[in-house]
C-alpha cells in the first residue's frame, strides 16, 4: 500500500544512454514533483506538475523531460545520460498548494558509468 | 524567491546529548515550515511541521521545533538523542498558496553510543 512509488529502485547505465523513472501516487494529490539528491546530499527540485500541467521547471538541462500522462503518475525521461547525472533522483506528491507536507517516494538511485 | 540555509551541516554528539539544529529561511510572506530525516539508503520522512497557531511544535521520536517569525528561524530540537537518530536532517520551507517546496542543504548528525 505504498503511497509514492518509484521504478526502478535502482537504475545502472552507460554514459550515452537513454533512460526513464516512473512515479506514481495513490493518494489522490494534484501536485507531484521531481527532486535529484546528489552525492553531497543537497535536495534540488527539479519539476512540478500540478493537475498534469508543468508548473515548475528549475534550471534543468532539457534532456531531462517530464511526462505527467495523469495525475497519479509523473515520469522522468533522461535522454543522453551523463556521468553528472548519477544521484538519487525523489518523487513527492502533494494535495496542491494547501498547508500539507510533501510525501516522497522511496527514491531511484541512478548510476551512469 | 524563498530559500532555506541550514548552518550546521555536520554534528557529532555523544548519545542523552542535546540536538538544536539550526534552520532558517528566506522569504517576505506567510511560509510553512517543515523538518525531515532521512536514515541511510531511506526516503524521506516527516519529523514535524508548522503551518499556523502555537511557533512551538512538537513531532515525531520526540523532536519539537520552534518558529521564531522575527528571526525567520525554525530550529529543530530534541533534549536527548539516541544513537538511532543517526541521520540526514533537512529543513524545508513553503510560501504559502505556492507550488515550491524548498530544502535546505541538510545536517548530517552522527550520535556516538
């Protein structure tokens, strides 16, 4: 009954390639995010959606594209991996902009070599 | 733009030691505030969180924190920790009626048995 999931849990690839992480959430929110946890710890976000409508897009190079096809599920795709984009990248959700916390995925751990 | 700075990023303590973990954000208006702890190779999980009413909260595994508007602070307390509270500690802000769920760089605290 896990209420933000994320697949793979583990992802390892070579420098190149092109790859997606799959989120999805059974507790009804509208908004969901993609956050990337680098080696130093430091939680960036990356993408929200809201109701599948991109609503945040921080400084992220454009071959990481997003896909919400509902809103229950937000995809990332990440095309021409590079050894930068190793990290553990966390989907959360979230019931809008109402005062509630986030709720995170158990997060991909992405490895390019 | 909001952002959060969590000054102390690495605390060691000895375990019944007390924890103050310093938080604080930067943003005019309302905010929500937030604590995490991430134990290694885990997800986030919520401690506790401000929205409105009493600035003292009090969350989860006995940790509390306190707002404190004029400082834009919320540190994050416990009186006596354990060696189980070995983790990543990430303090996070919301502006109010916003999308942007922004995390400090966290603080790595290490409790010695």
């Amino acid at each position: 009954d896990t209420a933000v999931s994320q697949t793979p849990k583990y992802l390892v690839t070579q420098m190149g390639n092109d790859k997606s992480i799959k989120c999805e959430q059974n507790l009804g929110h509208d908004t969901m995010y993609w956050y990337k946890q680098d080696s130093k710890k430091f939680l960036k976000i990356m993408f929200s959606y809201n109701n599948k409508e991109l609503i945040i897009n921080e400084t992220v190079p454009n071959r990481f594209s997003p896909k919400s096809p509902d809103k229950a599920h937000l995809n990332l795709h990440i095309n021409s991996l590079e050894l930068g984009d190793s990290a553990v990248y966390f989907c959360a959700s979230r019931p809008g902009r109402s005062d509630t916390e986030a709720f995170f995925g158990q997060g991909t751990r992405l490895t390019v070599v | 733009a909001q952002s959060v700075s969590q000054h102390n990023h690495h605390v060691i303590l000895s375990e019944a030691a007390s924890l103050e973990l310093g938080c604080n954000y930067s943003y005019g208006g309302t905010v929500n505030l937030f604590w995490y702890v991430q134990y290694p190779g885990q997800h986030l999980q919520l401690l506790l969180k401000y929205f409105s009413g009493d600035p003292l909260v009090k969350g989860i595994k006995g940790f509390e924190a306190e707002f404190i508007k004029s400082k834009f602070s919320f540190n994050l307390r416990k009186p006596s920790v354990q060696w189980s509270d070995t983790a990543e500690y990430f303090c996070a802000v919301n502006a109010l009626g916003t999308y942007k769920y922004i995390f400090g760089t966290g603080t790595r605290l290490k409790v010695l048995a």
